[in-house]
C-alpha cells in the first residue's frame, strides 16, 4: 500500500508526476481513490421512450452552439442528441467546453435530466461518456456496463484512466493488508481480508449490491478511524495536569446580579459547566458554540474573572485586531462599570495586544510580571518574547481560524509541567453528528438562546435583475432613516476574477462583482451618502480606520468582502446584502447575515442570485430560518463533512463514504473504539491503523 505509484503497471513519470500533483503519491492512495457514483448503461433508454426525470440516453450528437444571453454572465451551449427512434434538445449553462467537446461521428452516453424548460422538454446539463470507452472498460476490468464505477476527473487525468490502471492492479487487490483490529464479535463488519474484498468490490462490482456491501466496510473503517482518534485526544489530555481555580459563588454571583443585562438561561448554563471545570487539575478542553449574538463573550469573561481572582492569568486570542479590539473595549466598559456598581470589587486588569499596539516591550514587561490578568490580542500573543507570569486560561475566538500549531504555542505558555485550561469558543454551530466523531474529545457548552431585545432578521432572495425596481427602493428607505447597510462581494478587483477564473476549476467566482466595482457603482447610485470599501489586502490599520468610521455612521454604505464576517458590531447596520450568494457555503452566509440585526431596528438580508436557474436549496434553507443550528445540520447534508471540516480545520478530513447522519454506524464504530481505546497500547500492534489515526487526531484536536 505504501509503494511509490510509479511502480503501478501503466504509470509512466509523466503519469506520476500528474497524480502526485493531485495528492495519489503511493499505491494506497490509488486504491483509496474510490468511485463517485455508479451507473447502469444498461439502463439507457430509447428517445421514443423518454419519461421525465432522470435518463441515460445512447446517440450522437450535433448541432452544437455556444450563445451569451443578455444576462451577464450566463452562456447557454446547445445541441441535439438523435438515436434511430427520434431527436431532442440538450442544454449545458456556463459550459462553453461542451461546443467542442464531441464527435458526431460517434455515439456516447449522456446522463441527465429531461425537464420541462422554457414551455419545452430539454435534457439538462447531462453528463457524457463515449460509448466505445464504457464497452472496452467493461470488458478489460471484468465489470458489468449496469454497475460501471465513475470515476471524478483528477486535474487533466480522465476518468476511464483510473478504471484502466486499477485493471492492471486487479490481481494485487488479495494482497491488502487488513487495516482494523477487531475481528471477533465485530457483527459482520469485520473478518480476515475484509478490507481487500471491500476494496475489490468498490472497484468491480459483479452488481449494485456488491458495491454498496463494500462501501459499507469502508464507511466503517472511516468513522471508526475518526472516533478512535478523538477517544485517544481525550485519553491524553486526561493525563495533563493543570492549575485548579477554585469557584468563589460570593464573587460571580456580585458580578451577575450587577450586570446592566440579565444573562439567558443558556449563558448561565454554561458559565455554571465552565466554572466547574476549571476547579479541577484536569485541563478542560470545551467548545463553547453558539449562534451569531448568543452573547459569548460574557460567559468568557466570567471564566476569566474567577481566574484572575484565583491569581492567575488569561489568554484571549483573536482572528483579527478589529475582533480583538471590540472584545476589548466591551470587557473595559463592562467591567468599569462593575467596579462602579461594587466598590471594592476587584476584577482582571485587562490589555490590548496587537500588531499595532504601541509600548509593546512595556505591555510584554507587565504581563510577564503578572500586572496584567486578561490579555487579549491577535498573532501578537504567539511571538516567542510575549511571556505570562502564570497562564492558566486560554480563549481560543473563532478557533477554527488558528491551525493547530498557532494554538500549541500558546498552550505552550502556561508554567512548566502544567497544561492551560482551554476555550474555544465558534459562532459557526457543529452539528451533533461531528460533535460525536471528530471532536468526540471535547466537552461541549451550547447558547441556543438569543438574548432578549435581538430583533429578527428576515431574509429575501433576489435575482439581480430585480434590483432597481425591488432593491434600491429598499435601501434609499433605510438610509433615510438613518442606517446603514452592508453590501457583500467576493473578489476584490478585475485582476482577482481573472486570476480566478483561471485557477478555479469550479468556475464559481470567475464571473463574481468585484468590490472596487461595486463599490463605484452604488456611490453613483446613492450620491448622497458616502460608499467605502473594505478588503483583505488593506493594511491592518487602513482596515481597523473603516471599520471604525462605518461604526461612527462617517459611511453608510460598506461593500465589503467578508473580512466583516467574523466580529464586527454595528447596532445601527441592519441591512446586508450579499451578491453572488450562490457561491458561498451555507455557514458563511449565516455568518454574514449576523452582522446585522444588532441593535434595536428590524434588519434584513437579501441573497442576490443570477443566472436562471431555481436558487439552490442552501440559499433556500437560509430564506427559511436564522437557526444556527438547524442550518449547521443542513449544511452537513448538502456539503459533506470534508468540505465543512476541512474549512474549519485547515485541514483535510477526507470521508469519501461515510455519512455522519448514519446514527447506527456511528452508535457501532463508537462501541468498538471504546473498547479499543481502553489499551492504546495495542496500537502498536497496528502500524498502517496508528499511522492514520497520528493524522486524524493531529486534525481534530482543539489543544
């Protein structure tokens, strides 16, 4: 499983060196390359027989045009498939390669769907495969043309190439070595060669139900993988020590009842499961999630505020200095105003670090010493001249923004021989089902709850073409009230969507507004405002200046990319606008949408489309609820759990065929590495298994 993939039978050093460049480096990677889908070309239908739906059709096909519609953006490619019953109409959108893509000479197979379009049936977007190529496939892998495995295309490599070299590996498969260690009393799942013949099956299905029995062991092996990674994290996080902070009742209690906000059930909650842990010598290792404005930050600073009084320091580390500072400022306002509630009262001397922070040796000289008991910072906090005195709390913002080495330097600062307690906190809710397998070693703290007084945020989508007579009007309403609004682009100029059209294979953002454009355009639609913009690229400070003037409402129109997605608060903001909204995930959107809605005024978002299709069921789902939560799960449905983890992670978490909404698979994988978690010590016995599990539990672990 471990050769170089140069050694497999038909790949030559150009072929190798295509395939590493796609992340295929050895045999096990090839072979781990599974099937997209399956498909029956059996099954095809004649053109007199068509039904709606969807079909697999056999013929030729000519005719074939490219059209730009006087929408921008969108291209239509048309053509006419015909077999010897009849004739009908095919359409590609946005896929001009189809023009040149066929010979009419010979026949292929098209898979689509045939719908009514336009007052005509057409068949969709259909994909397609020459017939000759799916005959001979079949014939040298030994598999049957009514269970031929798809293969995704891999860069410039076509698909029927992964059939054909995985034909030359065919009499190799019996070789696989078995990869999980239980054997008895595993129901079914697991025996001797288990894994060579789930392997075998996926590639050459003798039928459907050969291949499905086969993916089933492999979704097995996948989620047990996951859930013993996570049950290992917990096992050695369990053996750390760290500093006990005793919870003084008298203390938090002053502080809650002076506060000028009664705190949810939700925060009370979850203060009361943070407090406790952080009296044991265990280091707590939770995930506090809640929805966008669940009111976080004070169940934080409640943390740190009985950290300080136990004598020791906290850490809370931002995404960006914008963040940072708000956590600041609204900590320093809140507790002065303690302090004048309660004299006497002595709570956490608080510091700002940033890139920007001016005296910075002075700042690092206090905190070293212990003058400073809160310090709240971006990257700043990780250089290695930033020292505590005693650090036994960390608050990890947005966590998911940090990779796993920015967050061990600084657990790293706590005293010698002592783990810090950690907190990480996400406004992007996980779903339960990743809660159970990748981070099955955290505790986990919710805030379903909004705080009173949020006012609810209702969501429209737009087809661009209805902004003049539906959008604008809209906006002019709000500005003359006083308020503001968001407008959201993707890419930052015209060089941006060049060089990203040319490096998306997607194609999502190569026709997307840019911000500079946009920018322009509404400043000359609403000259009695003043329009800016915001973007990545700008200087920390340039971007820190902006986002202080939209908050003084100096602007009152901010297009945007979404460097404002994470932290910014502008209570008198309450619409947003976000354009190009298909191109973005569901979590994104959510978040984006929490910018506004922050005050006391009704707010609203709308989703502008283009194109003309029906919205996407995400954008859908985003129209119908503002629940976190709900979407989170929704979101796992649609995207799978790679692309969500690997978001959050910086890293590739790789279920090819797993689903996490499988309740009874995980309930079974989770059993099994319980028990097999009780002696790691037997991962040793298991090189192939430790070395995957390393890989997993270096991903999925918060500390």
């Amino acid at each position: 499983m471990s050769a170089p993939i140069d050694t497999v039978k038909g790949v030559g050093p150009k072929t190798a060196a295509a395939l590493t460049r796609v992340g295929l480096r050895t045999v096990g990677d090839l072979i781990y390359c599974l099937p997209r889908v399956y498909e029956n070309y059996q099954a095809a239908v004649r053109i007199t027989d068509l039904r709606p739906g969807k079909v697999i059709i056999r013929g030729k096909i000519s005719d074939l045009r490219t059209r730009h519609t006087s929408r921008r953006r969108l291209t239509i490619t048309e053509g006419v498939i015909h077999d010897v019953t009849g004739a009908i109409r095919t359409v590609w959108f946005n896929q001009p390669y189809r023009a040149k893509q066929f010979d009419d000479k010979h026949e292929y197979f098209f898979t689509g769907k045939y719908e009514l379009k336009n007052g005509r049936y057409v068949l969709t977007s259909p994909s397609a495969v020459l017939a000759q190529d799916i005959e001979k496939t079949a014939s040298e892998s030994g598999t049957s043309s009514d269970c031929q495995p798809i293969y995704a295309a891999k860069n410039v490599l076509k698909p029927q190439f992964f059939q054909k070299i995985l034909s030359n590996l065919r009499p190799e498969f019996a070789k696989i070595p078995d990869l999980l260690p239980f054997i008895d009393g595993n129901p079914g799942y697991v025996k001797p060669g288990a894994r060579a013949e789930a392997l075998f099956a996926v590639h050459f299905p003798e039928n459907a139900a050969d291949a499905e029995k086969g993916r089933a062991y492999l979704a097995y092996e996948e989620i047990f993988e996951l859930i013993l990674a996570a049950k290992l994290n917990k096992h050695e996080n369990q053996r750390l020590k760290s500093i006990s902070l005793p919870f003084e009742a008298e203390f938090i209690q002053q502080i809650v009842k002076n506060l000028p906000f009664q705190l949810t059930g939700a925060q009370r909650r979850s203060t009361w499961e943070i407090l406790q842990a952080l009296e044991k010598t265990t280091p707590m290792n939770r995930l506090l999630q809640g929805d966008v404005g669940s009111g976080k930050t004070i169940v934080a600073a409640l943390a740190a505020a009985q950290t300080a009084r136990n004598g020791h320091q906290t850490a809370l580390l931002a995404p960006t200095a914008i963040l940072a500072t708000q956590h600041y400022e609204s900590l320093q306002k809140l507790f002065q105003g303690l302090e004048e509630a309660i004299p006497g009262l002595e709570l956490p001397q608080i510091a700002l670090l940033t890139g920007a922070t001016k005296q910075k040796p002075r700042l690092k000289k206090r905190i070293a010493y212990g003058e400073i008991d809160l310090v709240i910072g971006t990257h700043a906090l990780l250089t290695d001249d930033t020292e505590f005195n005693s650090l036994a709390f960390c608050i990890i913002d947005e966590q998911h923004r940090f990779g796993v080495n920015q967050r061990q330097k600084l657990l790293l600062k706590s005293p010698e021989g002592h783990a810090p307690h950690l907190l990480s906190m996400t406004a992007t809710p996980i779903p339960r089902s990743l809660q159970l397998t990748v981070f099955g070693d955290l505790d986990v703290s919710l805030l379903n709850e909004l705080p009173p007084g949020r006012q609810p945020i209702t969501t429209r989508i737009l087809n661009e073409t209805e902004q003049r007579d539906e959008l604008y009007p809209k906006m002019r309403e709000l500005l003359a009230k006083g308020q503001q609004i968001y407008w959201i682009c993707q890419l930052i100029d015209e060089s941006a969507k060049a060089s990203s059209s040319k490096t998306s294979g997607s194609g999502k953002t190569s026709g997307a507004t840019p911000v500079k454009r946009q920018a322009k355009k509404l400043q000359e639609l609403f000259p009695d405002y003043t329009v800016s913009l915001l973007h990545g690229k700008m200087k920390a400070d340039e971007k820190d200046q902006i986002m202080e003037d939209f908050a003084m409402n100096k602007i009152q129109i901010l297009v945007s990319t979404t460097v404002v997605e994470v932290g910014v608060n502008v209570p008198n903001a309450n619409m947003i606008i976000i354009q190009d909204s298909e191109n973005y995930g569901l979590a994104q959107l959510h978040q984006l949408r929490g910018r506004v809605g922050r005050g006391d005024q009704p707010a609203s978002c709308f989703l502008l489309t283009t194109g003309e299709g029906k919205p996407s069921r995400r954008l859908r789902e985003m129209e119908k609820s503002t629940d976190g939560f709900h979407l989170a799960e929704v979101d796992l449905k649609i995207r799978g759990p790679g692309e969500i983890y690997g978001a959050m992670q910086h890293g590739e978490l790789n279920l090819q065929v797993a689903s996490l909404t499988d309740t009874k698979l995980i309930a079974e994988a989770s059993h099994h590495a319980t028990e097999f978690a009780k002696h790691p010590e037997n991962l040793q016995n298991y090189p192939e298994l430790a070395s995957r599990i390393k890989k997993y539990q270096q991903l999925t672990t918060l500390n």
